[in-house]
C-alpha cells in the first residue's frame, strides 16, 4: 500500500494547557495511510491561511503578520532559515524550485529557491494577497480587492530586469473579498479551469487563460475554503455556517460542459450540503483532498482536524485535536515524478542584479543510460529491443543492391560447384575404365 502523508499547520495561542503537545509546535506531518499518525512536528511557526507550501526536500512557511519566511529541511526535520522580506507575507505557493509570495501591500514576489533570485512586480492589487494558485505555466492571485489576476510564470521569470510584470488576464465578477482559489493542471487551453470563492457567498468556474466566467454558483453563506477534485470532475466547498458541499462539474445537471443546459449568464443555486461540522468544531478554515480524491480532510479553528469518507458521504470523524487554530492542510503526493536535480540548501534571496549560481543536488547519473547498461539491468529481453526485432521482420527488405549481388555470388559458387562435379566424374570414369582393363 501507498504511504500517504500531509501537512498541518496552526496558528495562534494555544487553546487550552495540554502537556502532550508541544507548546512552541507549529507544523504537524501525519501519515494517513497505511495508519494515522504524527510522523514530524516542525517548530516556532505560526502560519496564516494560505501561508504553507511544501516541497519534496523542504517546508516553506509564512509567519503570522510577519514579513519573514520559515524554512525547514524535511529529511533532518529542523529549521534551516529564516528568510526576512521587505513587506509582511500574506499567502505562499510553490511551483516546482521557485516559491511565489503575495504580500500585504498587494504585490507578487518571486524567489527561486536554487540561485536566490528575486523578482517584485508593482503593487497590482489594491489590497492584501489572500490566495494564490499555481500551474507549470501560470499563477493566479486573489485578494481582498475582490479582483483575481492571471500571471504568466515565464514572464514572471524574465531575465531582463526593464520587463514590465503586469498580469494578463484580471478577473472581476465578485464584489467581495477572495477567501479561496483552485485551479486545474490542465494544459488544454479550452478545458483550464479555475474556481474562486468570494465573501460575496457565491463561487465562480472560470476559463482563466481566456478570461470567461463560464458559472456563477450561490451559496447560502459565504464559502471559505474550497478544494479541487484530482480530475477535476468536482469541488468541495466548507462555508461560514460549517456546511460542507460536493458540486459536481461535469455530471448531470452540470453547471459547465456539454451536459450544461442553461447560459453561462445564468447564476446557479447551490443548497443541498453532504455534510455540517460539530459545533464544537467550528467551520472548515482549511480543505485538504487525497491524491484519489476519495478521503477529505478540514480544518478548524478549535484545534480538529477531522476526515469525510467521500464514497459514503457519512458523518465525519476527529482524527487529530491540536492545540491551535488549524491554518492549512497539504497532501503530499505518494507518486511524485523524478527529477533531475533537488535543492539540498536553499539560497537566501537577492533584490538586484547580479551573477547568480544555480546550487542543487544532482540525482542521477551524468551519463546517458546506454543500450547494454538497460539490457542489464532488465528483467529478460527489453521490451524496446522486442519491439524492434518484431518489426524487422514484418517490413520487406529495403536493400535491393546488396539482395542482387549476394544473387550473382551465389550464382558464381554454383557453377564453380557444378564444374567440380564433372570433372570428378569424368575421373571416376577414366578409373572405372582402367581398373576393367587390367581385370
């Protein structure tokens, strides 16, 4: 079975005197499957919403109404660095060795965790940077200016330090404060999805590279924390009143896709919850989906993290109480691909121009694979190697010259051949005729 774990943070003053937990105790790795447990905790931390992100070799968190970011060496477990910036950090996101951050003021700052580079663009949103979601190819940004911003990382990443960083798409349905943002990993320009949630108590499905609302979903009261099926084919909602809903996007009576039946223009209803959180509790402030999307995990502001089976929609149960406000929760993937290279140290950042040296570490061999290396480490004859013995002898034979003169070669033998055998007989003859004559 799959070892799956995530990510737990908190944040603020601890909730009652409990021993058992460490006081100063601010990030909490679990291990879901094959059985729950605390396999890390990570100290001196306080992250707001949005404020974790988690790589395979280190945890980037933000501080509460700070402007520094912690950053921790997951395989040894302790802090690595504590990394200042110039404006309080709000939300944090990370895509592949580059961490972006939005901060308070409303700009976007960029830092590549190998070479310690760090691009700022202006303040583009009027407010705070509240959220932030991320593909291989664009960052979105939601704010408490109600607006949403589509930037492209490559440009983002511009080496050219008189590029202007100005947003390609702007987002601006809502009428309120951005509580939460999701996006696909699609790259199919036409199927990329993203869904905002606003204080204005409605969630919005967007083409985002476009720029087109394509549903406008009401809820009851206002949605808080949202999370994105792995496919892609539902999101899960938790609002201020710990309701907890499933919408589903492509199935029937989908508010998008061919299956829609009603105009982009037209608003949706959203009513129907699969499920209400304790009281005790307190509403969902933070989703977390596992890497098949069967198991859902909330957070709460009385310290619970608690699990909802999906496939049975029962009630939920309590799998961990913290002594804090639950802040965030991240999956860590159990089938993450390999890469070329990882970070062992990160570089802290450098606002200007400089030279910069790219510091990782390198996983595999510098040496390309070579076709008798693979045929030794496989298990009996390759499949490529079977691959190309069959169709060598399904295509006709391609060289006509070489076919022809082996003909002729052959062709010459036999007469050479044919030669010999009749001057054999004619010995044989002459010796058959003198031994009757001497008889």
């Amino acid at each position: 079975m799959l070892t799956e774990s995530y990510f737990v943070s908190v944040s603020g003053p601890p909730l009652a005197n409990n021993t058992a937990i460490p006081k100063d105790a601010g990030i909490y790795e679990h291990t879901l499957h094959p059985a729950h447990a605390v396999s890390a905790i990570l100290k001196k931390s306080s992250v707001p919403s949005g404020g974790l992100a988690v790589s395979d070799t280190h945890v980037f968190a933000a501080q509460q109404d700070k402007s520094t970011v912690h950053v921790y060496a997951r395989p040894k477990g302790n802090q690595e660095a504590v990394v200042p910036f110039s404006e309080r950090i709000r939300s944090i996101v990370l895509s592949g060795d580059v961490l972006f951050l939005g901060t308070q003021e409303g700009r976007i700052m960029v830092w590549e965790i190998c070479t310690g580079r760090q691009v700022t663009t202006p303040p583009c949103h009027v407010q705070a940077v509240t959220c932030m979601a991320v593909t291989p190819f664009h960052l979105l940004t939601g704010s408490d200016d109600s607006n949403i911003h589509v930037w492209s990382v490559s440009r983002l990443l511009e080496l050219d330090p008189t590029i202007e960083h100005e947003p390609q798409e702007t987002l601006s349905n809502h009428r309120a404060a951005i509580t939460s943002l999701i996006v696909s990993q699609s790259v199919n320009p036409d199927t990329n999805i993203c869904i905002s949630a606003s204080k204005d108590k409605s969630c919005v499905v967007w083409n985002y590279q476009s720029g087109t609302p394509l549903r406008t979903l009401l809820f009851p009261c206002a949605p808080i924390s949202l999370a994105l099926d792995p496919c892609a084919r539902a999101f899960y909602a938790a609002t201020e009143d710990r309701s907890l809903y499933a919408v589903e996007l492509f199935g029937e009576k989908a508010p998008v896709g061919p299956q829609s039946s009603d105009e982009s223009s037209v608003a949706v209803q959203v009513s129907a919850a699969f499920g209400a959180a304790p009281l005790e509790a307190g509403p969902a402030t933070c989703l977390g989906l596992n890497y098949d999307g069967t198991i859902l995990l909330s957070g709460h502001p009385q310290g619970q993290v608690r699990r909802w089976d999906l496939s049975s929609r029962a009630d939920s149960t309590e799998l961990s109480s913290l002594n804090a406000a639950v802040t965030n929760i991240t999956f860590i993937s159990p089938l993450s691909s390999p890469k070329p290279t990882r970070p062992s140290t990160v570089v802290k950042p450098f606002l200007g121009n400089r030279t910069y040296n790219f510091t990782s570490q390198i996983n595999s061999d510098m040496v390309n694979e070579t076709r008798f290396s693979k045929m030794l480490s496989s298990n009996g004859v390759p499949q490529d190697v079977l691959e190309q013995a069959i169709l060598a002898f399904q295509e006709p034979s391609s060289n006509a010259t070489g076919d022809a003169q082996l003909q002729k070669e052959n062709e010459e033998l036999w007469e050479i051949i044919n030669e010999q055998r009749a001057l054999q007989k004619k010995t044989l003859e002459k010796y058959v005729e003198a031994a009757s004559a001497k008889a």
